[in-house]
C-alpha cells in the first residue's frame, strides 16, 4: 500500500564523468529490480543535469540532496528548488544530519525549503535521526519526535503524501555500525504512531519510511524485511552499482 524505496545520497563524492559512468551502471541493471521497488540516486549538484540525461527513460528518479531556503536572489552559493526541479530532478533531500551538523540546518530552515520544494513540484526525502549521546541518554524517542513535530506537522495531509521520511541513527552513518532491526523497526513504528496521532492512521499507513545507515548488501534483507521499514537511504554503498542494486534486490 505504500511504495518501497531505495535512494542513494551520493554526498560529496564522484566527479561529474564518475557519476555519469554510475548512473549508467545503475539503468544498466533496473530491470533486476523488483516490481513495486522505486530507485532514486542523489548526485551532487554539479552531475544533475547530466546524470538527469542518463536516467531520462529509465524508471530511476533523480534527487538532489538540498535545497535553498529562498526561492531565487542574491544567495551566493546556494541552488534553489526551481532550479533544481528544472536541471531534472523530482525529489530532494532535505534535513540530513550532515547539514544539521554542519551547515545549521534548523528546522526552521526546513520549513522554508520543505515549502520551496512543494511549491516547485519536488518530493521531499526527510531525513531524522538521533546522535549517539542522545541514544545513551535515552533520548532518541524525543528527538525524533521533536524533529517530526516541528517541519512536518504544518504540512498538509497532501503534502505528507510529498514526503519519504528517512530515519538515520547518527551514530550508525559512514561508521559501519548498522542499527540492529530490532532498533531500526522500534522507532519507525514510533515514527508511524507519532504520524498517526497528528494527521491519522491513513496517512501514517501510506508514508514510506526508509532506514538509513551503513545499509549494505549484507543487512539490507534483514532490516527491508520489518514492517515498518520501507526502504533506505544509502550512502556508501550507493557508490558501487552492484551494491547498490543488491540492496535493492532485498
Ligand atoms: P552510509 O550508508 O554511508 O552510512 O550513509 C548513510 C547516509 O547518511 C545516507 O544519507
């Protein structure tokens, strides 16, 4: 009932001939993906245009991996929604935990883009997740809850419907240290129930909710197979077609 996803957020890595050479390895192999099972690659901004042309016909959907909070102007340095709608890309990620930390992304800044975004035609990959502290202390229930409150509470119940939350533990990015599913399943399910409590069981029920996090071919099967788990958000293992088409796969 509600689509699986597998994106891959390519950060700062790969240079324009690089990513043009994977993106192609990636079309190369989309029909051994499953029927129901969506893929997205996130490129850095200067490939859009290029990788857009290489996915152009092939089910593969193009995301960038932030967004101004203005909509155009003198903001050096920074690539608005429009912009990036029109180099080719459907959605954008918004709020990862690289850019909270950073480059003082706050949810009041996640506001203003999650809206530039809408109004530019963009899906949103909405990522939340807690640092390791804040687990230890046992506070990764409140913080993700409070991240969910404050950017996704104003949208509406067809802005939801725009929306793929992912949740990644800080603690497990780029540290080869994976949320065991247990973990993983504990807090989606409390993400769908902090959804469900403010805009209802129909929308909570519909949003796909990925996992993010040293998601590799190894563990993907394992966390894909939760419930509440409706894909991921890949980093690493984005970088290798075969990985990522293997976590796919699972
Ligand atoms: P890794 O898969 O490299 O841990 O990164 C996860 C991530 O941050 C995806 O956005």
């Amino acid at each position: 009932m509600r689509k699986k996803i597998v994106a891959g957020n390519w950060k700062m890595n790969t240079t324009v001939t690089e990513g043009v050479e994977l993106a192609k390895s990636i079309v190369a192999k989309v029909n051994e993906i499953p029927v129901g099972v969506s893929l997205v690659v996130a490129p850095p901004f200067t490939h859009l245009t290029s990788v857009a042309e290489v996915l152009k016909g092939s089910p593969v959907a193009l995301s960038a991996q932030n967004c101004a909070d203005q909509p155009k102007g003198a903001y050096t340095g920074e690539v608005s929604a429009e912009m990036l709608k029109d180099a080719g890309c459907s959605y954008t990620i918004l709020g990862h935990s690289e850019r909270r930390e950073y480059y003082g992304e706050t949810s009041e800044k996640l506001v203003k883009k999650m809206a530039l975004a809408f109004e530019n035609g963009l899906k949103v990959i909405f990522c939340v997740g807690e640092k390791l502290a804040e687990r230890q202390e046992g506070q990764h229930f409140d913080v993700v809850s409070a991240q969910i409150s404050e950017v996704l509470f104003g949208l509406t119940p067809a802005q939801m419907a725009k929306v793929v939350i992912a949740y990644e533990p800080v603690w497990a990015i780029g540290t080869g240290v994976t949320a065991t599913s247990e973990q993983a399943q504990e807090i989606h399910a409390f993400i769908r129930k902090t959804l469900a409590a403010h805009f209802g069981e129909d929308v909570a029920a519909k949003t796909t909710i990925l996992y993010g996090g040293s998601c590799k071919p190894s563990n993907a099967q394992e966390l894909f197979a939760c419930p509440d788990i409706d894909g991921g958000l890949i980093g690493g293992a984005s970088l290798k077609a075969d990985d990522f088409i293997a976590i796919a796969k699972s």
